[in-house]
C-alpha cells in the first residue's frame, strides 16, 4: 500500500504555493462591480391646478438639475417639465430634452422607461429607477392628495398604479418635493420665496407607513419633503427647493458618512436630519419622510463611481467647516458642513468650466481644466469675499447645514430614532468607525460534493463535505474570509492494497470574496481561499492513520445567494480546488502530487 508522507519538506512549497494563493486574492479584491442600468423620469411644474395658489419659481430649476445629476450617471433620463427663459438659459441641455409636464406626458414616459427597465433586465442587466417630482402638492374634494400638473392634477392613486405597483425595476427610489399649498408663506421685504403648505395629505402619508401596502412592493424606497403638515420651502439664495438641494447635496457626496463611495438610505436620512437641525422657526423648518425599500433597509440610493463626468473634490480629516459650491453659471450647486472626523468626497459635475468652494468670508476658485480627477480642499486657494446680509434670510443663512454631519451624529440618530414595529433600525451599531472597518459579518453552512477528491487514490466514489466560513465585510463588494472544512470519501467498500479504507479531509484557511448584487434578493461572489490541508487515511482494519500534515489546499468558487429575508440566505456554491501533497511509496520514494478537484455544493447564510 502507498502511504501518505509526512510533511517535512512541504514547507517552501506550501509557502510558495500560499504567495500565488495571496496574489490571486489580491487582484480579485481590485475588481470593480459592474453598474447597473440607471433609468430616471423628472417631473417638474411651477403652475398649480389650483387658479388661487400662487405658482412657484424655481421647481422648473429643480427639475433641470435633477437632470443634469442623472445624466452625468450616464442615465436614460426624461425630463417633463416647462422651464422659464432664465432657466433655459442656464440649463441649455435641459431645456433641449425636456417634454410639457401634462398627465398625458408622465403616463407616456413612465411607461416608456417601464419597457426599457424589462429590456434591460431580460438582457441580464440590474436595473435602478428614480422618479422625481417638484412642484405644488394639494388635496382634492376627495380628500386625496394631487400633485399639479399643467392639465389636471395627478391623484395619490395614480401615483400608486403607475409608479409604485409596476414595480418593474431591481430597486425603485421616488422623491417627491411637493406640498398642499393652502397658504404661502411671505418674509416681509424678503427674497425667501416659500414652498410651503400642509405637504401631502394624511391618507398619502398613512399610505407611505403602512407595512401591509409597503410590503406587497418591497423594492420601492421613497424620499418626502414633508411628514404630517410640516412646511416645505423654496430659497431664492438656493434658487430651488430648500430639500431637492438638500437631496441633491447629499447625494452627490455629503451624506456619504463612512466614505465608502456608496450614499444609502439611512445616510440620506441622517444627513437631511443634520442639514435642518438648527432650524427652530417653525414655518422654516423642513420634516423629512425616509423609507428605504422593504427587501434592503440599508439599500444604496448612489454610488459616487456611477458619475462619469466628475471632478472628486477631496475634504481630508481635520478640514472642518460649512462649505457651498457654486458652479460659474450662478448656480448654487451644493452644501456641506464637514465634521473633521473622517475624509469626504464631493462629486462635481462637469456642468460648468469652473467652481467656487466658498465659506460665510472667503472663496477659492477650482477650474475642472486645470485640475485632475481628484482637487483637495486644502490645496485650494481662498480669498476674502463679501457676502450679502438680510434679515429676511437670516433663518436660512444662520441655521441651515449649521450642524456638522459627523458619525457621532449618525450614530446618535439613528439610535434615537424610534421606527415602528417590525421596521426597527438594522443600522443602530452598524455605522462605521473609520472609512474602511467591519461592516458587518456573514456566517455560511455548506455541503459540498465532489468527484475523485484524490486522483492519485483511484477513488471512484463522491467525496461528501462540508464547511463553516464566516465572512468579514470591509466594503460594500469586498470581504475577507475564514473557514474549516471537511469532507470523506463516500464509500468504504474501496480497495487499496486489498484493505477497505476511508479518506478524511481537514483544512483551515483563509479567503477573500467579492460580492456584486445582481438584484435587492439576489447576488453573485467570487471567493478565492487558500488552507492548510490534513489528509487522514484509515482503513485496513485497524483504523490506521496517516497523513500529510503540511499539505495545501486552494480553491476558487463562485456562489450565487437568494436571500430569504435581511438575515438570511440560502444558494450554491461551486469551483475548483488545487490540493498539493506528498506520497510515499512502498517501494522507495516520494510521489508530488498535485490534483484539481472539481466541486459543488448549497448553503445557508446568516448575517449578523
């Protein structure tokens, strides 16, 4: 019979083998996941139904900045909306592409964009929606809610039927900036010209947080501007919404607290909270709705990555203070207030050849020609500047973005916040004490099967294993890995030597994986794992034991998981496994062997 040998003389191999291994792992881990399709239809309208209501300034403003945010994601983006001349001037690749808001109009696009989402999936590809509306919100004789378009008002109905029940895209985000505008809101001698009123009746709001509705579309997230009867406001100083800046700040960059490149619900929420925290006159303070989709409480809204014609402005550790960006058009393009506790990173569109990074007393000029693809704040140069005063504005100017956006305050937020039953907060613990720490942990039991585990054996029969792997996630796609593993052969009726025998397996080792989510329930991984390898022969009657005890193991799998629900997972798992080790002969002499062992295999996650 051959024997096993033992390991003295394995080990510059196996090193040499573990570096290979730890390479591979290396250049996994620099992957990139693929985007996916991102889809968006803007509906923006000054003008009431309502002949009484005097109509807004700046939401045709809203709609063409959403537009110019979406397109630079590389989005197929329908923009509805009618945009005074001024704007036109200052959004001339808006005013191009933008169709009347009419009912007609949103019902075409929508079921344009709808078509497009199932294409794009039947072809393989993830798919992201967002529907954005701004512009005045009212409640019918019916006591529905509207929102106005230029020929009738769109009912909290037909929002539901032809947004919200399609439910055709992977993940679906709407953000309405709206309000019932019973009354406006006038600063004496001001500019502050007020979007305000009671917001979205409490039938659409009651409609929003019931679970039982909610939950038969688990994959549709929403943003409000308003919760109950708050006030909801426009701001000549932000020539738009006081919340679609806030929004559009957030989203292209400043809510990102742990700096991960990925801005998600509950950073949006937190962020929004900390922007209007300061602001105590009641008919200026803006009440948020946050509800991420059901299927994926902590479901991105935007990946930084995703904006192809950008210039990252870097705020590094430390660089504290309340920052706007103002882009060479005039507009009013971003706000932030930087806590100094960790880096951040500020998307800045390629919509204008140059920016102003401007605090309350200076400014610094940043020309997207000069510059690469990344400018740090503080290799800019700022200058005095003068800033304009007045009562009327002070509300704003004092208050909003006044509160840094700091991880004690994400924190803190969201472990005061008090959410309903069954919604309690998955994110209470999870925010991130450095860019880069453990985000969380994933258990994974499997049962594998394999064919001839040891071709140098001659076994005929399946090998049967398992393995227990818990996964340690530093990112968003990227995680590292331990496990243990073991597996038999299946049959002791096979003879070596004219004896019965039984091989065991045992490895321990180490991994990395990187993960791609094709959909909110669905994923797919890549995982590569080197291990030392104990390999036990028994048999010949007498249990006999003997092995290699240096012996190395490298395997390669991909895995695609379904998750039942936040916690728990369940999938396939299959690869390719490299085993290397010794084996001496009866005879005289040692036989390398090296085997490629193909496997497959199911099994169960729990995320903890």
């Amino acid at each position: 019979m051959r024997k096993l040998k033992d390991g003295g003389g394995l080990g510059a191999r196996w090193l040499a083998a573990s570096i290979v291994g730890w390479l591979a792992l290396a250049l996994a881990a620099s992957a990139s996941w693929a985007g996916e399709r991102v889809h968006a239809v803007i509906v923006a309208n000054n003008g009431s139904t309502d002949a009484r209501v005097k109509a807004l300034k700046y939401a045709d403003d809203d709609g063409a900045r959403y537009w110019e945010m979406f397109s630079a994601m590389d989005a197929r983006v329908r923009l509805l909306a009618t945009l005074d001349a001024d704007t036109q001037r200052i959004f001339e690749g808006a005013a191009r592409a933008s169709r009347p808001p009419t009912r007609q109009e949103v019902f075409k696009a929508l079921r344009e964009v709808q078509a497009e989402v199932a294409a794009d999936k039947a072809a393989g590809h993830a798919t992201t929606l967002f529907v954005v509306f701004a512009g005045h919100g009212a409640v019918d004789a019916e006591g529905q809610g509207t929102l106005s378009m230029l020929d009738g008002p769109l009912t909290r109905r037909e929002l539901i039927d032809e947004v919200i029940a399609p439910d055709v895209a992977d993940r679906t985000h709407l953000i309405i900036d709206a309000c019932h505008a019973y009354f406006m809101v006038h600063e004496r001698g001001g500019h502050a010209d007020d979007r305000s009123g009671e917001g979205l009746d409490a039938e659409f709001e009651a409609f929003l947080k019931d679970q039982r509705v909610l939950s038969r579309y688990p994959r549709v997230g929403v943003l409000l501007s308003t919760a109950g009867a708050a006030e909801v406001h426009e701001w000549s100083e932000f020539q738009g919404g006081v919340f679609s800046h806030e929004v559009r700040s957030g989203l292209l960059g400043a809510a990102d607290i742990d700096a991960d490149g990925v801005v998600t619900y509950p950073e949006v929420e937190a962020w929004l909270e900390a922007a209007n925290a300061s602001v105590d006159d009641p008919r200026a303070r803006i009440r948020v709705t946050v509800e991420a989709p059901q299927q994926f409480k902590r479901a991105e809204l935007v990946r930084l990555s995703s904006f192809q014609r950008a210039t990252m402005l870097s705020v590094e550790p430390g660089e504290a203070g309340h920052y706007h960006l103002a882009d060479s058009r005039g507009v009013r393009y971003a706000d932030f207030h930087a806590a100094g506790d960790g880096p951040m990173r500020m998307a800045l569109l390629w919509s204008a050849p140059f920016f102003f990074v401007r605090t309350q007393d200076t400014e610094a000029r940043l020309d997207r020609e000069a510059r690469g693809p990344v400018v740090s704040l503080r290799d800019l140069e700022f200058v005095a500047r003068s800033a304009p005063r007045g009562p009327v504005e002070e509300s704003y100017r004092a208050n909003l973005f006044s509160v840094p956006f700091s991880k004690g305050f994400y924190t803190g937020y969201h472990a005061g916040r008090e959410r309903g039953a069954g919604a309690a907060s998955a994110e209470v613990g999870r925010a991130l004490e450095a860019p880069g720490a453990l985000r969380r942990v994933d258990l994974q039991l499997g049962a594998l099967s394999a064919p001839a585990p040891l071709s140098s054996f001659k076994i005929d029969a399946l090998e049967l294993g398992g393995d227990l792997a818990a996964s340690f996630w530093l990112g968003e796609h990227f995680a590292l890995v331990a496990f243990g593993g073991y597996g038999t052969s299946a049959d002791r009726e096979q003879i070596v030597g004219g004896q019965p025998f039984r091989l065991h397996r045992v490895a321990l080792g180490v991994g990395a994986q990187v993960g791609a989510q094709l959909a909110p329930e669905l994923a797919l991984g890549l995982e590569l794992r080197t291990a030392h390898q104990w390999l036990i022969f028994t048999g010949g009657g007498q249990d006999q034991r003997l092995g290699d005890p240096f012996s190395w193991r490298g395997e390669g799998a991909l895995t695609v998981g379904y998750a039942l629900s936040e916690q728990v997972s369940v999938g396939v798992r299959a690869g390719v496994s490299l085993n290397l080790f010794s084996i001496a002969r009866e005879a005289g002499g040692v036989e390398e062997a090296v085997d490629l062992q193909p496997f497959a295999g199911i099994f169960m996650g729990l995320r903890l």
